[in-house]
C-alpha cells in the first residue's frame, strides 16, 4: 500500500480512501483489507526511527558519487563538456570511446597496473 501511495502521490488519508473506493486499487493489494492511515503513518516513521534513511541516504550518495565520477573524467580530461550533433550513431560512438578511454586513466590514478 506504501508503493501505491509513492506511485499515485497521494496522502495517507488519500491512498485509504482511494483503496476503498477503487477495485483496481484493491485487486493490486490482493485483498479487500486496507491499514487505516494512522497505521500507515507509523510505518513510514519506521525508518526514521531506527536510523535506517540516514544509511540509506549514505549508501545512495556513495554509489551516485562512483557513477558521475567516469562523466566527471570525461567532461574535464577530454573536453566534452558540451554535445555537438553529429548524428546519433557518431555520437555514441564517441561516448563509447570516450568511456572506454576513461577506465584505464581511473586505473592509473587508482594505483591499479594495467592489463597487458
């Protein structure tokens, strides 16, 4: 029910309403069942409460910093900070390359040998 309400973007009273209302909305729970909205209150504190959303943000900004870093490589060592069209297909090409160039310099600033 807590997916439905991030989905539909409704508020707690809202989503009860909506899956009493709704036989879409109860046939997609599987059942005719629907926590009232104090109950689902509860349960989006959950997280806060035990510090779950503090190591789920950290984990989050941690994995976003190891995938914008190859971007980063790519836009201040080799230049392509701004896209010019040059069809679809040379556009990817040049992405592909420019990506597969940026592992190896990673390696090196890394410590890492690089395969013969």
């Amino acid at each position: 029910m807590y997916l439905l309400q991030c989905w539909c973007n409704l508020s707690d009273e809202g989503i009860e309403d909506a899956v009493y209302d709704g036989y879409s909305l109860r046939w997609f729970m599987n059942d005719e069942r629907a926590p009232d909205a104090t109950t689902l209150l509860t349960f989006r504190h959950l997280p806060e409460k035990h510090g779950i959303a503090k190591r789920i943000e950290r984990r989050k900004s941690s994995i976003r910093s190891k995938v914008e870093h190859p971007f980063l490589i790519i836009k201040r060592f080799f230049g392509y900070s701004k896209t010019v069209y040059r069809g679809l297909a040379k556009n990817a090409h040049r992405l592909h390359m420019l990506f597969t160039s940026a592992n190896p310099l990673m390696c090196i600033r890394a410590g890492m040998p690089l395969p013969a």
